[in-house]
C-alpha cells in the first residue's frame, strides 16, 4: 500500500456511522408507505440506489405513490439525520488528516445523494481533507458498475493499480477489484455476516479505518 497516491472512500458505512441508521429507517418508511416489510428487506437493498430502492417498492410491495415522490419523502425524513446527529467511525479524522500529511489524493463516493452527504460533509469537516464528492446518482449508476471510481480515477489523473477504494459494502468491494483497484474493506455491523468473502475479495481488511496507516509504516 506505500505506492498508494489516491484513496476513493465510500461514505455510508466507511467514514460516516450510518448504516444501522438506515437499516431501521428503511423498514419505517416502508411501512409509512403502507407496506409490510419481508423478512431481508435491508439485505436485498444494500445495492441499491434510492431510484431503484423506489422502483423496487413499487414493483415488490405495491406502494402506488410515484419514483420520484417517494424518495423526495425518503430523503426528508433521513435528511435531519445527516445534518445533526450521524457520526463518523472510529479513527476517520486521524487516517484523513495522516494521508493528507503525506500528499494523498482523496475524494468520497457515495451512493447517497448528495442533498444528503454534504449536510454532514459539512457538520464534520471533511472537505478540508478530501478534494471533492462522487454521487452514484450524479454518475448514472450503481457501485455494481464501475463508473463512479473510473470518474474518480480520472480526476485524480491515476491509474486504478495507484488508488485505494475502501468500501464496506461486499458487492462495491467486487466491484472495485475487477476494475483493477486495490481494495480496503472495513468492518460494519451491516456487513459482518459477509466478513469471510470480504477478507477474500479484498487485499486489506480494516476493523477500523485507522489500521490503514499501519501498512505505510
């Protein structure tokens, strides 16, 4: 990792301590649409955007209200959230403040709107370390495809071999690794019962974000 230039992070689960946050507000608000969540509901979210988490209640649970509707009134309600309470991870200021010592690229991407993201961007202090924020939304995609970390990549002017992407969720990990990236997972409580094949995808496992600085020692 010491020839390491550029890190990607993901935001959701690996700087920011979100992830049970939405595990629980996505049953809630399924049900304040009417709907009884199944059993794995958060599971078979996990990938998806908010526009495909949209379309999925519509099409799997019946929810009548329209895409857009929907996730104007999922992102109010969460929104409070991010702008007041949602705190980052262990060891997050120390790795970003170490990494920028020592003239490493960083941005964030995200599959959460930015109209949620820079809120807590803000209340935190990131963008004093990272040069700039990627949204899935923005991209056109989900992290199943590569494009948000290409985009990145393309920013920083490096190659995928040069940066890190740490993610927490599995299938973002896959992701990056096939698009040719060294890749950090980090534990989350969300994930855990996928820490065996994370620890095979990935070329580092993180219990917390700050055991990144080991591997430049």
């Amino acid at each position: 990792m010491k020839n390491i230039k550029g890190v990607i992070f993901d935001f959701d689960g690996t700087l920011l301590d979100s992830m049970q946050v939405w595990k629980v507000f996505e049953y809630e608000y399924l049900r304040s649409l009417g709907a009884e969540p199944r059993p794995g509901l958060g599971e078979v979210l996990r990938s998806m955007s908010s526009v495909e988490e949209a379309v999925y209640f519509r099409e799997e649970y019946g929810v009548t209200q329209s895409v857009e509707k929907i996730v104007l009134g999922r992102n109010s309600l969460i929104s409070q959230k991010y702008k007041n309470e949602i705190p980052l991870k262990t060891g997050v200021i120390t790795v970003l403040h170490e990494l920028k010592k020592r003239g490493i690229k960083m941005c964030i991407a995200t599959a959460t709107e930015r109209e949620l993201v820079e809120p807590a961007i803000s209340r935190l202090g990131l963008m004093e370390y990272v040069e700039r924020v990627f949204t899935c939304e923005e991209v056109g995609v989900s992290k199943s495809s590569p494009d948000i970390y290409l985009l990145a990549a393309g920013y920083f002017g490096l190659a995928p071999a040069d940066i890190l992407v740490v993610e927490d969720a599995l299938y973002a990990m896959k992701t990056a690794k096939k698009a040719g990236f060294v890749v950090a997972g980090v534990y989350d409580l969300s994930s855990e019962d996928q820490t065996d094949e994370i620890k095979v995808v990935c070329d580092y496992y993180l219990q917390t974000l700050d055991e990144i600085l080991q591997f430049y020692i």
